[in-house]
C-alpha cells in the first residue's frame, strides 16, 4: 500500500543518513563539527519521526489481524503473525532497521566521545 511506500522511503532516508553519519564519525575542526552537530539534530528528527511512524502502523495492523493478541502475548504469536502477514513484516523489519542504526550511532565510539581522559 502507498502508505507502506512512505515508510519504506522515510525509513531508507534514515538509514541512509545514518550510515553517512557512522561512517564519518572522526570529524576534525571546528566546521566540520559543527555540519555533524546539526546532521545528527536531522537524523534524530527523522529518526522519531519514521519510528513513530513505524510504530503507530504496526499498532494498527496488529489490532487488524489479532483481537486475541492482547490476551496471550508470548513471542511464538508475534512470530506468526509476521509469519503470515506482509504488511506487519514490513513494518517490523522497519522499526529493526531504525533501531539498529540509531543503536549504533549512539555507542561511544560513534558520538567522537573518545578524547576523555588524560595523557
């Protein structure tokens, strides 16, 4: 459906950025640190605005497919329910790929918070 169509492209866009950011996390002067400053204000605005987006989808197809999730809740029915609807598979592999990226990104290494300490 279109509205998968613009989950997919919101969540490519912040993968996408989020990548360039991982990639070029060593970033010296103070220009440079002040572009990655505000490219990591822009991945984080994308990045709440896709998972919202993600999150509130798969709330709606969930109570769609399974009026009878909320009374057993246990991985297997999760598990099969992506298993036999698309729509929600999409969804959650979105929402994965959103975390992992933001995960990543905020690991010390990726922030360029390496410098404390003395030597």
């Amino acid at each position: 459906s279109g509205q998968n169509d613009q989950l997919s492209l919101v969540t490519e866009r912040c993968t996408s950025l989020g990548l360039i950011l991982l990639t070029h996390a060593d970033v010296h002067g103070a220009e440079a640190k002040q572009m990655q400053a505000s490219l990591y204000q822009w991945y984080s605005a994308l990045h709440k605005q896709a998972q919202d987006l993600a999150t509130s989808r798969f709330q709606i197809q969930l109570s769609q497919v399974s009026p009878e999730l909320s009374e057993q809740s246990n991985a297997n029915i999760i598990t099969d329910l992506l298993d036999r609807h698309s729509d929600l598979h999409r969804i959650a592999r979105c929402l994965v790929e959103l975390q992992i990226i933001f995960d990543a990104l905020h690991l010390p290494s990726a922030s360029g918070g390496h410098s404390s300490g003395s030597h």
